[in-house]
C-alpha cells in the first residue's frame, strides 16, 4: 500500500512495485523476489559483493573516523563504498560473491578526499612518500616544507597541524588491530622546515594498512588557549596510500 508520510512523500508499495527515496528523490522499482522481478543468480552474487563493500567500509571507517570526525561531505560514506566496490570489481579473477577488498586494486583508495568541501590537496601541497620497509614498518617521509607557500592559510595568525594516521586492519574482516599518529605543527611564520621520517612499529602480518592525513586549524585565545577552526565546510582530510602487508 502506498500512501503519503508527513513530509508529503509517497512511500510503501503498489502491487509489485514499491517507492524508495533516493537522495531526496521518490524513485519507483520493481520488487525482486517471488511476486517481483526474479533475480538471476549473478545478481544475487552482485548484490552479494556489495554487501561485502559496505560491511568493508563500515569496518574500515571505524578507525578513519579519528581522522575525518564528523567533518565529511554528505555523500562521503557512499563514494568511498563505491571506490572499495570498484577495488573489490577490479580483480577479474576471483568470481562474483566471492570479490574482496585485499584480493583486488586497493590503490584505487589511494587520493581518496573524506571532504570534498575542503580538498586536502587544495590546502597543503606538501610531498609525501609513504614506503613498507623490509621489516615491515610504514616509512613516512615527507618533504621539505615551507608554510608560507605550501600550506593554505585562513589567516596568517592560526596555527595548523597536519597528521598523518596509521591504521592497521585485520584481513578478510578488516577489525581495527591498530593505530598510530603522527604530527607537524607549523604557523605561517615558521622558517622553512626540512624533511621529517616518521616509522611505525613493526606491523602484525598479514593486515591491511591505510595512510591518511588531514589538517586541523587553531586560533589561539588568551583565556581559552587552542581553539579548533575544523568544521563542515573546513576539514581537509585525505588517503594518502594503502598496503597490504603478507
């Protein structure tokens, strides 16, 4: 049955069809099932696949959240189920319902913007190489950096923060196993500061492991010290690389 609910949308169904919204837009679509669209079976497999993407990200958000907070565009959390679905697709190999993020181009994650508001690349242009050393630790080395020119800068009298989050996740079901954080704190009236390493502990095999950074902005107040000026709108966060560790 379908009717209007109280912000005037048609919902519910109308024999073997039902209405959805979609991005604020009512949609009509066939039921699948006994009484509705029959589904082949690659379409379920599809479909299973899917749902693996989605428990994927959720898994992998877990830990990324500490990075992006609530800071994120509105269609952050379906971009970045698409770019892991894409990843799992993208090994032809292994076959439907059965795909995996580890098995497929998780370099696709690679670049990947949580706030499309604020891009990271837009607000800091500092080089970043991130390696996996032979014994098995993230290498994190970036260049040298000069505020002045390489960070953007809201105002000449803030502060910013860059860090870069190593999260470390078990394979085939992507729990968080563990995180490090690493920081450059820089105002834009700093000399030019040289090249910085920064090296993890030596990671638990096998895993999956995502680079990301963002940039957290302050003012300083004489009574309330270090204030956040991240928001919505202003929450520049980023992939930088992901591996996987045998």
């Amino acid at each position: 049955m379908a009717q209007l609910d109280k912000h005037n949308r048609i919902v519910g169904g109308l024999g073997n069809l039902v209405f959805r919204q979609v991005n604020g837009k009512t949609i009509l679509q066939a039921k699948p099932g006994k009484n509705g669209v029959k589904q082949t079976k690659q379409t379920k497999l599809s479909a299973s696949d899917f749902g693996t993407a989605s428990r994927t990200t959720k898994s992998l958000s877990v830990s990324l959240r500490r990075l992006f907070l609530t800071y994120y565009d509105h269609q952050m959390f379906n971009r970045f189920r698409k770019t892991v679905y894409q990843a799992m697709l993208s090994n032809t190999e292994i076959s439907k319902g059965k795909k995996d993020l580890c098995k497929g181009d998780f370099a696709l994650l690679d670049g990947f913007e949580f706030n499309l508001s604020s891009l990271f690349t837009e607000y800091c242009r500092l080089m970043v190489n991130c390696t996996l050393t032979p014994s098995q630790e993230i290498l994190i080395e970036t260049g040298d950096l000069n505020p002045k020119t390489q960070i953007h800068w809201l105002s000449p009298d803030h502060r910013a923060e860059i860090c870069y989050l190593v999260s470390t996740y078990e394979q085939n079901t992507y729990k968080p196993l563990h995180e490090e954080v690493f920081k450059i704190n820089v105002t834009f009236f700093d000399d030019p500061l040289i090249s910085q390493t920064f090296t993890t502990l030596p990671l638990t095999s096998p895993c999956l492991v995502i680079v990301s950074s963002c940039i957290h902005y302050y003012k300083e107040d004489v009574l309330m010290g270090s204030i956040s000026l991240n928001d919505k709108k202003l929450h520049p966060a980023k992939i930088e690389k992901v591996f996987r560790v045998e």
